[in-house]
C-alpha cells in the first residue's frame, strides 16, 4: 500500500508532467538594460509557420530601442530588426507577401514628431521606407491611424498645423501608399479635428472616423473611394456619458462602433451598427449595465461572430465576463462570468482561433504583489475547453501576465507577456523582462475554467442586459487600458486625499489632490505604457498602489 507522502510525490509528478506538456516552448525576451528593462508590445502572424513580436529593447535616457522579431512557430527566432529614436515608438502590421510594415514615431526635444513608416520583407530586411511630410511647412502632431489593406496599401492619418502668420492652422490628413510606400493619394482638412480610426472594405472603399472633442459626443464618419473621391460624410451622435469608442467593421462590411459608457450612477458597453451602404444606425444596443463596468476587448471572428469580454466591479469583488454576441442584431447569445474572488483570473484580450475555440489572456492573481500568465479556451458554444497557466517560475512579489496572442495553423495559443520583480516597500518593479510562449492543446481542468463550481454561469436566448451588481469595495481605474482619460472609483475619502502618478522607471509625472470617492485623471500627454498609480494619505504613511496602461 502506498504511504500518503508518495502519493503525495505522484500527484506532484503528475501536475507537473501536464504543466510541461502544456507549455511547448518557452521563449524568453530580455534586453538586459535594467532597471528600465524590456517591454513586450504586439504579436501578429507572419506566414503558416512564422510570426514576428515587437518589443521596447531597452531605455538609454531618451533614447528608445525597439526590437523586431521574427521566429518560427516552433519558438527559434529565426530574424531581429532594431530601430532606436528619442522618446521612440513602434507599431508593426503584417500583411501581402509576409512583408512586415513598421511605423516608428520619435520625439525629439523641442521639435516636431518625427514619423517614419519602413517596409521589411520576410527576412526583416528594408525593402522601402518613407518619412512622413507634407509641404508648405506642415506639421504633424499625431498620427493615429496606421492601417494595411489585403493589397498591401498602407493607410496614415492624423492632424497637426500649417502657420499662419503670427498663429496657426489647425488640419488633418489622411494619406492612401501603394505596398512599395509611394503615394497614391493625400487630403487634408482645414477644420480642426481628429482622424481616429480608418477601415477598408473589400472593394476598397474607406470609412475614416473622425472623434474630436469640439464635437464630443458626436462622431463624423466619412467614405472615400478607392481612388481617393469623398463619396459621403455621416455625423453620428452617441451616448453622453461614451468614455471610449472602438471600432470595427462586420463581415458584411457594416461598420460597429463600441466601447465604455456611464449613465448616472452605472455604467456599461454600447454598441451601433452603421449600415454599409446609407451609413445610418441599424440598431443601438446597451449591454452589461453594472455600477461599474469597463470593456476589455471586443473581436469578430471569420464567420462574422462578436465576442466581447468585460471587468465588472461589485460589492464582494469583481468579474471577467465573455459573451458572444450576434452582429445581426446585436442581441446577446450566451455570456459567462469568472468571479474573481473564486478564481482569481483578470482576463484582458480575446485571441480568436481557426476553428470552433477561442482563447482570452491575462494573468491569475494570488495577493497584492504576485501574477501568474494566465490563458482560457472556450468554445464558441460557451463552453470552456480547459485553461494553461504560463510556465514562469512566478513567486512572491513578482508580476507574469499574458498580453495578447495569436493562434498556429494548429489552433494553438501563441501569446506574449511581461514579467517584472516589485518591491513591495518601494512600490516599483525591479527587474523587467518579456516573453513569447507557446501552449500545447492538453487540458488542465482546475479554478476558472470547471463550469461547475458556483458562480460560473451559462446565459442564452438573446439576452440583452446583465444583472446589475454594487460596485466593489476597493479601488479600482478604468478604462484600463486607457487612451486619453481614467477614472479611479470607490476611494476611501477618509483614507486617501492624494494621487500620484509614477512611469515603470519610478518617476514621478504628476499629482493632485482629492477629496472624493471618485476621482478623473488626463492621461493623454503620457505615452503608450505601463504606469503605477498610488493613493496616498497627507496625514499619515498609508497609500494603495493600482496599475494601468495607456494604448496609443
């Protein structure tokens, strides 16, 4: 008969024979600049066997490295590419012929933005590149749109300013290259505003969103054929209390405008679908109304399916919620919550897969100071399909999640993450690093994804709000991540009169005082980024430390 301890060893053994066999490769991503460290970004799929990850290198002063990589779905990095500029940013698309299109945006000390846009084949090598200008000394101050067609053509557009005598000019642009980065064709509008976003049909046409605060809430959606010709201008007005807008366009080429809203006291998700050929509002939907609700992530999958996922904060913790939604009309399908006081996970992005399964990313949490990379699968049914914990030896004061992913020609999960050490006293991360893993397709059943522990529940039948639930009992910041503004809820007025906010190098941006439970920060000078946020109390040592991201 067997004793308890070896039992014990062989239940040991066995978990971690699964673990291994979960985790196929383990990639680890590490520009040894510390404490600055390195910074996993975006991951996109190259060609069957090959993707490329873009990661912030390292942090000389102001001077920001960017590293390209490309590897093999079996985990060799096979290509690197490095781009280093002041204040420096990165953005990567792939598309026709595995070319990687990069758009490097730098900052140099009291000059204008500098935006370069380079075209790199498959083996990472510069094929073209174009520094974006225009004449009569223009000036660009953002460039916010950064789009590729099936074709290849690679779409830009953003605002800045002509001078004007002893003032300025306010106007935006948008720009059509050809796959080799030679201009098609430009516009530029004279009236202040903001290209934000921009989709391309399968015919070619583009629908360009303008959001700009001289006209919050309303949105200006324009449609300019293939050639360049403005063929219609919409004026879209949405919700008052809208405090985010994404988009997206449907399989039928209709155009779904979503995000975040507050309503009083609650708030929610919104979603429109705009007509592809009139450009008028099909439906208006609300969803998930809660006293506190923030929207992750939302995507479409091949067959035209909307899968949404959503934090919902109340009174005994908080939840991740996925749903599927029907882009037909908007009504819900099934939604399941993962209570995060049972499970501890924090899921952030939705990774769709090629077949009947999705996956979502994050990180499970045990504790004010550890994480560990965290994937789920679910089926499109709304069944969940088995969960994969990252392979980090994660311990104590350490921080592991899964950023996003993509998914093998074998449906299996390829994703991205961050690691960082924190010191607990100081309040900041003390060694940062990245990380690219793949996920075998064994299932591991325990936690958040068994269905059948309490709380975890299968809704149906065209659904169309969730229960309202009381908002949490600690603090928590939302949009997260953010764009242009946070809002940090349920502070502790007698506890906390002071925010602060801290980049990941521990320095300080700016703070201010508060004095209530509520508070709303500006965050649109900050750019792209992880950042530390920390209540504090003038009358005595304590303070509260959360996290948030900024997405440019």
């Amino acid at each position: 008969m067997k004793t308890v301890k070896q039992v014990l060893f062989l239940c040991a053994l066995l978990g971690q024979l699964v673990l291994t066999a979960q985790v196929q490769w383990y990639q680890n991503q590490d520009g040894h600049n510390q404490p600055n460290g390195t910074y996993a970004t975006s991951i996109e799929s190259l060609s069957k066997h090959s993707f490329v990850a873009c990661y912030l290198w390292r942090m000389d002063n102001e001077n920001f490295t960017w590293k390209i990589s490309k590897s093999h779905t079996n985990g060799t990095e096979q290509r690197t590419f490095f781009l280093s500029g002041p204040s420096g940013m990165a953005e990567i698309k792939t598309g026709y012929r595995n070319t990687v299109y990069v758009l490097f945006r730098s900052f140099p000390f009291a000059q204008d933005p500098q935006y370069t846009v380079y075209k790199l084949d498959s083996n990472l090598v510069i094929r073209a590149q174009k520094n974006i200008s225009f004449p009569d000394a223009y000036s660009i101050f953002n460039l916010n749109v950064f789009e590729l067609d099936d074709a290849g053509n690679v779409y830009l557009a953003g605002d800045g300013q002509y001078p004007d005598g002893p003032g300025f000019s306010p106007a935006s642009f948008v720009m059509k290259t050809d796959k080799n980065l030679v201009t098609k064709w430009s516009h530029m509008d004279s009236v202040q505003t903001s290209y934000s976003r921009l989709h391309v049909e399968r015919n070619g046409t583009v629908r360009l969103i303008e959001d700009f605060f001289g006209f919050f809430p309303a949105v200006k959606i324009q449609k300019i054929s293939a050639g360049g010709q403005l063929l219609q201008t919409k004026i879209i007005q949405t919700d008052e209390g809208r405090q985010s807008l994404s988009s997206a366009l449907d399989k039928d080429d209709n155009l779904l405008l979503f995000g975040g809203k507050a309503s009083g006291e609650s708030q929610s998700m919104y979603l429109y679908k705009l007509s592809r050929h009139t450009g008028n509002v099909v439906y208006r939907k609300t969803h998930f109304t809660a006293p506190g609700t923030q929207l992750d992530d939302l995507k479409l999958d091949e067959d035209g399916n909307i899968f949404s996922l959503v934090t919902q904060y109340f009174a005994t913790g908080s939840m991740c919620r996925v749903s599927r939604i029907s882009a037909g009309s908007g009504n819900i399908y099934w939604s399941r919550s993962f209570p995060f006081a049972q499970d501890s996970c924090v899921l952030t992005k939705i990774v769709n897969g090629n077949n009947d399964r999705f996956y979502v990313v994050g990180e499970r949490r045990s504790g004010n100071y550890f994480s560990k990379g965290f994937a789920l699968r679910i089926k499109k049914n709304g069944n969940t399909d088995g969960h994969f914990p990252s392979p980090d030896s994660v311990g104590f004061q350490r921080s592991h999640y899964l950023l996003q992913g993509i998914t093998d020609r074998d449906d299996q999960l390829i994703a991205i993450g961050n690691t960082n050490d924190l010191d607990t006293l100081a309040g900041a991360g003390t060694y940062y690093r990245s990380f690219a893993v793949r996920f075998g397709s064994n299932r591991h059943h325990h936690g958040c994804d068994d269905a059948g522990k309490p709380g975890i529940e299968t809704a149906s039948a065209a659904m169309t709000e969730t229960e309202e639930i009381p908002l949490t009992g600690k603090p928590v910041v939302y949009p997260n991540p953010a764009q242009d503004h946070i809002t940090i809820s349920n502070i502790e007025k007698e506890n906390y009169n002071h925010i602060a906010v801290y980049n990941m190098l521990g320095t300080l941006l700016f703070q201010q005082t508060i004095n209530n439970s509520t508070a709303r920060l500006d965050v649109s000078t900050l750019s792209g980024g992880v950042y530390l946020l920390v209540l504090r109390s003038s009358s005595s040592r304590k303070e509260q430390q959360l996290r948030f991201a900024v997405k440019r």
